[in-house]
C-alpha cells in the first residue's frame, strides 16, 4: 500500500491534484500498484449512487455526484500530507 501522506513531498512539495485525480477516478493506471484489489473510486462510486441517492437517483446527474465524491475524497488526502 503506497504512503499517501507523501504525495506533496514527492511532487516537489506541491500536492499533485491532477494526477490524484486521474487515478482515483480510474482516468489513469498505476504501473507497479501491485494487485488489482484496490477498487477504481469512479466505478465504486457509481455503483453505489442509486442506492446513495434514493428517490433522487431518476434524473440525477450521476456524474457530478461521482466527481463530487472524488473531490471530497481527494480533499481529505490532501490533508494529510507530510509537512
């Protein structure tokens, strides 16, 4: 399992938004990440909206509900950054 919490250190002390992104969102793989357990956030989360969203999942914009997941997810992340 990578050290999530040296992200920025390893970016040049910059947290790498973009590039986390991509990869939680299953936009982009990750060469040496080991065995393919670790779910693709993106489809996780989709795969959950109706349930998430109840009665509101008719009409909903599931995509916008995803990203919003990811970002959330990416928010904490970064928050846990090495100083």
């Amino acid at each position: 399992m990578p050290d999530l919490t040296g992200l920025a250190k390893a970016n040049g002390g910059v947290f790498p938004f973009d590039r986390a992104y991509e990869i939680i969102s299953g936009q982009q793989g990750v060469a040496g990440h080991g065995t393919s357990e670790m779910p693709i956030w993106g489809d996780h989360y989709s795969e959950k909206a109706p349930r998430e969203l109840g009665p509101y999942y008719q009409g909903a914009d599931v995509a916008s509900y995803v990203r919003g997941k990811i970002l959330a997810l990416i928010g904490y992340i970064s928050t846990m950054q090495a100083k």
